[in-house]
C-alpha cells in the first residue's frame, strides 16, 4: 500500500467568470521514504494539489470536487474536520512557498516554534524552548540560543526558510510537502537548503513531495517525478526515464528549454510557443494540442488518459515521443 494515493482528485474554484477546473483529475501515488517531484509551469495546478492533500482549501471560493486522498489506505477527504489538526503537523507535514510571507511578523522565532511544541507535545516553557533550540541547531542556523528571540523581520531569507523546514519537521512526520521550498532564494542557499532537506529526510524516513519548476532540482533530488499541465498529470515515471526517455511533448519542451553548458548570447534558447488553454472552459482534446508539434486530428477531438508506456512509465499522449524527434 503507498504512503499517500490520490485518485482522480478534482479541486474548483468559482470567480465571477465560471468554474476554474484547478485540478481536473489528478492521480498520482508515494511510497514511503521516497521523494516525488510535481513539475510544470505556473498555474498549471501543483500549488492546488498540495493544499488539497492538507484539506487548506478556501471554501469558498474553492472546494475539492471528486477523487480520493488515501493516507495510509484512509481517505483524508472523508475525515471529520475535527481529525485534520491532528492529521496535519504530525503526520504530513508542509513547507508553504513563501517564507517571507509565512511566519508570523508579530511574534518571535520562540513564540512560534513554542507554540507548535506546547500544543502537540505538551511541553512546559523551558521544555519547549530547549526543543526549538535544538531544531534550529539541526537546520543549520548558527548562535539558535540568540536567534530564536528574533521576529521575522530580522532573518535573512535563507534563515526565515530553515526555521520554516524546522517547524515542519519538529513532529518528524511521514510525509514532507514542500512548496517551491527555494523560491525568492540565491542559488547557494537554494542548494544549502535541498542539502539541508535530504539530510533531514534521510534522517527522520519521511517522504517528500517536492513541488517544483526547476528540473535541475528534480534531477538531483527526485525518485519519480510526476509532469502537470493545466490542471492534469501528463507524464509519472522515474527520475532516469524523465530526463532520458521523456514521452509526453510537453515534458519534452520542459526538457529542451533547459539552457546548456556552452551557451552563448548569440544561442537562442528553445521555447513552447503558444499559451496554456483557459481552465474554465478546457478544449475538448488534449489540452496541448495546440502547442504540439505532434498534435494530429485525434488530438483535438478525443481527450488522452495515463497509460503505461513500459516498465510503469506512465504518460498521457496519443502520440508520444519517439527517437529522433525534435
């Protein structure tokens, strides 16, 4: 049984304009210890997903429409509202995508950290304090007795980011959801933080889903990897196959666009020309049609669902790639 499976979920919203189909149909499952990767451009529906997984969606204008969310073989969207508290923190544990915007700018790295320790352990003050403490010494912030009396507005971003994966992972729970956890960040305290996770990951056995844009960061720190576009998931494989034996045209773009080592100013980098359809009124077909150098009369007119291509590797494309294609 996987850790965490998620079966046909569909999560709305509805604006002024109609119904904003987020996520249309998303499955994907996580076995225990391993990291997934959920990749694509923004707004294509991986932000949405996460805070489905938690219950944290906004209702209204938002509510999760159909599918399953089984954690542990249960399903979390049957769960009483009142078994979700419990459920979050402990068990699934998430790091929100902006950390500047995350902590509270009223009270202090202590109060906030204490805060979780107090409620979930019921430990005492000093207790509580000891703990934080010790989390942010974990995390890799130096002088933590000094800089847990810190309000947020006196850390760095990178600092604001590992208090944030030390709350997370103060109840060591078994799964991790991180949410563009490198956003906003320089690129060596991006790989000082993806480092700091998998430690701590490696550390405590929890799994990770990692929601990012960068496939440089997928490559290095993904087992499988799941390719979302507009509101679906288009390609599920392993990490090797993605980058390797890439299917689906739209990962392929994804793939192609990465800049490569030797570039001059005078390259020009490839792009996926077009636009992402609307998500309140989709196209009847595949929803990259449009944009594919593949997309035939089949295309537009019957909808492609995941199937196995080989060996688990999963894609939804009526004419996958093939080698040789540019």
């Amino acid at each position: 049984m996987p850790l965490l499976e998620v079966k046909g979920l569909k999560t709305e919203f509805r604006i002024e304009e109609g119904v904003v189909h987020a996520v249309d149909g998303v499955s994907f499952h996580v076995e225990s210890g391993e990291t997934l990767g959920i990749v694509g451009e923004s707004g294509c529906g991986k932000s949405v997903t996460a805070m489905s997984i938690m219950r944290l969606i906004p209702d209204p204008p938002g509510h999760i429409a159909g599918g399953q969310i089984l954690w542990k073989g249960k399903d979390i969207l049957s769960m009483p509202d009142d078994a979700m508290p419990d459920l979050r923190g402990n068990e699934i544990a998430m790091i929100f995508q902006d950390p500047m915007t995350s902590l509270n700018p009223v009270f202090t790295v202590e109060k906030q950290l204490g805060e979780v320790l107090e409620k979930r352990f019921g430990l005492k003050k000093e207790g509580a304090r000891a703990r934080a403490v010790e989390m942010l010494e974990q995390v890799g912030i130096a002088d933590p007795s000094e800089r847990i009396k810190a309000y947020p507005h006196e850390l760095s971003g990178g600092m604001k980011q590992r208090i944030m994966i030390a709350m997370a992972l103060m109840c060591e729970p078994d799964l991790l959801i991180a949410d563009e956890p490198t956003t906003a960040l320089d690129v060596t305290v991006q790989a000082q933080i993806l480092h700091l996770m998998k430690k701590l990951q490696e550390k405590v056995g929890a799994a990770v889903i990692l929601i990012t844009h960068d496939m440089a960061v997928v490559a290095e720190t993904c087992d499988r990897v799941a390719v979302m576009y507009a509101g679906r998931v288009v390609e599920f494989c392993d990490v090797y196959r993605l980058f390797e034996e890439t299917k689906h045209p739209y990962a392929f773009g994804l793939l192609k666009s990465i800049p490569k080592e030797g570039l001059t100013k005078e390259d020009s980098l490839a792009t996926i020309e077009g636009i992402v359809p609307s998500l309140i009124h989709p196209p009847t077909g595949c929803r990259f049609a449009d944009r594919c150098f593949k997309a035939r009369d089949r295309c537009r007119s019957e909808d492609p669902q995941l199937r196995d291509v080989g060996d688990g590797h999963l894609t939804a494309c009526h004419f996958p790639i093939e080698e040789g294609d540019e």
